[in-house]
C-alpha cells in the first residue's frame, strides 16, 4: 500500500487508493504522457478515467485495470473487454522482459503505453505501437516471442508444458519436432529459456492458453 501510495503521489496526482480486504483500489483520472518525457502534471496530454484492482501479493496476481470513462468504445478491436476491463498487456511476458516490476514501473510502462496507444488510435485510428490480436491469437503471438519461437500453438503448448517442469528430463522428446530426445537435441536451447520463464509464470502462461482445463501439473508425456 505504501508503494501504490509513494507511485501515485510521485506520478499520477488525480489518482487515490484506498484498501478493501485483500485488494488494493485505485481510482481516478490517469494522466498519460508521451513516451520517455519526465512524468510532470502538467505535461499530460490526455486522461482517462479507471479503476483498478490489485491484490497484495502484486506482482504475484496480475492486476487489472478498467476504463470507467465509457470513452473507449467496447469492441475487441479496441482492447477492451464489455466490461471495461482493458488489455494492458500480456502479464507473463511483462514479467519476463520488464527487470523492475514494481507499481510505480508498471503505472508508468504498461499502463501508459496502453492509454498512449488508445489515445492515438481516437486521433489516427492507428496504433502507434503496432498491434496484436485480442484474445487467444495475440496470447498465443505474445508467447511465442516470449521464448521466442515460432507461433505454431501445437509447439507452443509443448514448450510451455516443458517450462513448468523444474528439470525438464532429458528422455522427453525435443519441442523442436526433430523426433530426438531432448539430451540428444535442444536441451541447451530449454534450459536457457527456463532461465527466463520460471515455471511459475509458464503455468500461468499454461492456464491462459488452456482456460478450460484446470489441472496443470502433471504432464504426462
Ligand atoms: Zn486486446
Ligand atoms: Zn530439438
């Protein structure tokens, strides 16, 4: 609560928290700035009206961020859900890529890209950022530059499905599709990608692809 506080009161004055349970309330008016500029007040260039939700254990619990302004129209085109809840990002790879994951780097990063790009697709109708799919497809693009392989959902299950081991057994057949054993092929290629995507966030990765299927431990190969 002290870091939402000390972020908000540093970066976003229109902004006020307030704590309920296990969640963290933040709501007002967010100030979006242009990208790299030193986040003044004054220097804002629009505002969007949200609520947001964050557990306690941030960033262990994804937080979600809504629109409450009905300013952005709720079609998939926008990235918005119907009810309000905005696509900021894809969490996992946020958490892969971004080295600080405090409050404070994601209100100024993510969520002000996202309210950058809204801001100027209601200008151009264009995203300044480029543009993934909403939904599974863009989910499934996102993971895949993640571990950075092709976007192919079949490999793409594999690999994750292999992440969420702690030590991927070298029986198991390679994700690359080459029909060796993982010892006799890629392992070395896995085993720098399980530097980067701990099996906590390959799970989670897991039940987003797979929202259906509950049980995500064992794999059964
Ligand atoms: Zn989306
Ligand atoms: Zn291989």
């Amino acid at each position: 609560m002290e870091e939402v506080k000390a972020a908000i009161a540093f970066d976003q004055p229109k902004l006020r928290a307030s704590v309920d349970g296990q969640t963290i309330l933040v709501e007002g008016a967010y100030l979006v700035f242009e990208q790299d500029v030193i986040a003044a007040p004054d220097g804002a260039i629009a505002e969007f009206q949200i609520r947001m939700e964050l557990r306690v254990v941030y960033p262990r619990h994804e937080p979600k961020v809504f629109e409450v302004g009905g300013r952005i129209p709720r079609i998939p085109d926008r990235h918005i859900n119907p009810d309000g809840d905005c696509c900021i990002t894809v969490w996992e790879n946020w958490l892969v890529t971004a080295n600080d994951h405090s409050f404070r780097s994601f209100l100024g990063g993510p969520i002000n890209e996202y309210f950058l790009g809204q801001f100027w697709f209601e200008r151009t109708g264009k995203w300044p950022f480029g543009e993934r799919e909403h939904g599974t497809p863009g989910l499934e693009e996102a993971y895949s530059d993640a571990l950075g392989i092709a976007n192919r959902r079949k490999s793409l299950l594999y690999h994750v499905r292999l992440l969420t081991q702690h030590w991927p057994k070298g029986h198991w057949p390679c994700p690359c599709g080459g029909g060796l054993r993982l010892r006799h092929c890629h392992r070395h290629d896995l085993m720098t990608m399980h530097q980067r995507v701990p099996p906590n966030v390959a799970r989670r990765m897991l039940r987003k692809l797979n929202p259906d299927k509950r049980e995500t431990r064992s794999v059964g190969f």
